[in-house]
C-alpha cells in the first residue's frame, strides 16, 4: 500500500508547480507570442513537480474557440469532442488545418487517430480532392479506430482516409526498449499509397517513452525533409521523448506550438 506524502512533500509539489507556471507565464509575455522554442520549453520544465502541470495550466487558460473548417460535418465532429479532456480541443486543430494548407503535403501519416483524423482528412480532400486517401492513421484501439470511423463518415470523409489497428510491443529504438506499434517495413509500404510529407504524433497512449519509437517506425516511409508535430508536448514525457530525438542526426526540432495540449513541429531531414 502506498503512503500519502507528507505535508512538506505537497507544500513542495505545489510550490514548485506554481513557480513553474509564473516562469512558463513570464517567458510567454516576454516572446509575445502563441509559441516557445523546444530548447525554453525543456528548459522550463525541469522546474514543475508535476509531469502535465504546465499541460493542465495551458488548458484551463484557453479561449473557447469556433472551429476553422469550412464543412459543416467537419466542424460539428470537432465540437462532439470539445468537451473530451484527451481530446484536440478547438485550437489545436484550428491550426493543424492552417499549418496543412501551408505545407500541402502529399499525405499525412498519423499515429494516433481521432478528431485530427477528420480535420486533417477535410483539409487534404480540399488540397487534392477525395479520388484516393491522403491520411494514414495507425491506432492501437480498436475502439477507438471504430469512433474514428463513425467520425469520418458523419463527415462525408470515409474515402479520405485508411485507418489500421496494430497492438504494441516491446522494442528497441536507438539503444532503448521502450512499447511502440508493432509496425514493419512491409506493412508501411502496403498500407502506404503515397509518402507522406508530414507525421502527427498523438500516440500510442501510456506515457513514458512509448512515443519514442514513431519518428524511427517512419524514417525510410516518409518524403524528406518531414515536418512532424507531436501533440501533449507541454507534459514531461513528451518533452523527454522529444529531448532524445533532438540526438538523432536526422532530426530538427523547432517550435512547441501553445495550442491545446502543446504541439511541438520539428522535421526529419536525413
């Protein structure tokens, strides 16, 4: 049976809490912007006792927002899931429409399906119209690759995107064992039409280290450079997977967006 901290221990976890949600609050003022560098953001989140405390700060200050999209299905499919803790919110996937209409990738790999899989289908059907799929969405839930499915037909996108189950297993990535999907060269290349140009990250779910492999199961899959977002980039798990990536070669990190949970763009190059 666990013990509850201590009285000292909670004082400390919330001391060092709040002084890291001023410091986050004082270095957003201070750019002037909806965005920090990866290297302020691993910077800041060495100071918070908490993994999500700047994940849950970030969320209680977000603005209701309307979603962006022009569908109507689109939009609806958006606001079901507002109310989703785990979910994209409204500005998050405000700007991943944005940031796809500027990149205009050929296709998207995604790992983690959801809401993001609708926005991301509408805005490709948009770019390249609805003949053949554009995004790839790996998922480990059945469950919840079935909701995804209700999701994009509600929205008129059923055609628009290929979706795939694969359980995840123990695997080694860059000298570190760690759960990931369960993906091979053979499966990428037969669920893959087309390379994508741009990665979503959102998954698998578990925390710790199980992210870390998904920039590796894609490198050889994807056209380079890659611009890759990975989503709950405010939360120190996150930031530790990304701060193990930012060691591979072929890997640029950039920008931690301060939308919803926190995205993180950086690029695989090489």
């Amino acid at each position: 049976m666990s013990k509850r901290p201590t009285l000292p221990a909670r004082v400390n976890t919330r001391l060092r809490n709040e002084i890291g949600r001023l410091l986050f609050a004082l270095a957003i003022g201070l750019a002037k912007t909806s965005s920090l560098s990866f290297s302020q953001m691993r910077l800041l989140a060495r100071i918070p006792s908490s993994y999500d405390a700047f994940s849950r700060w970030q969320l209680g200050r977000t603005k209701r927002v309307e979603p962006a999209m022009a569908v109507e299905g689109v939009r609806n499919v958006v606001l079901q899931a507002e109310a989703d803790r785990f979910a994209l919110g409204t500005e998050a996937p405000n700007f991943l429409d944005g940031r796809v209409r500027q990149l205009r990738p050929s296709a998207i790999l995604e790992f983690g399906g959801g809401v993001s899989t609708v926005v991301l289908a509408a805005c490709m059907s948009d770019i390249h119209g609805s003949d053949s799929p554009r995004v790839f969405s790996v998922d480990e839930s059945e469950g919840y690759l079935h909701e995804t499915r209700r999701m994009l037909d509600d929205a008129g996108l059923a055609g628009c995107a290929r979706l795939a189950h694969r359980e995840v297993r123990e695997q080694t990535f860059w000298g570190r064992r760690t759960p990931c999907y369960d993906l091979d060269d053979a499966f990428l290349r037969a669920f893959l039409e087309t390379v994508p140009e741009l990665l979503l990250v959102d998954g698998p779910s578990g925390g710790g280290m199980v992210r870390l492999g998904t920039l590796a199961l894609a490198l050889g899959h994807v056209g380079l450079p890659c611009t890759f977002f990975l989503d709950d980039a405010l939360r120190e798990d996150e930031i530790n997977v990304a701060s193990l990536w930012q060691e591979v070669p072929e890997v640029e990190l950039r920008t931690v967006h301060l939308v919803g949970h926190g995205l993180l763009e950086g690029r695989i190059v090489g």
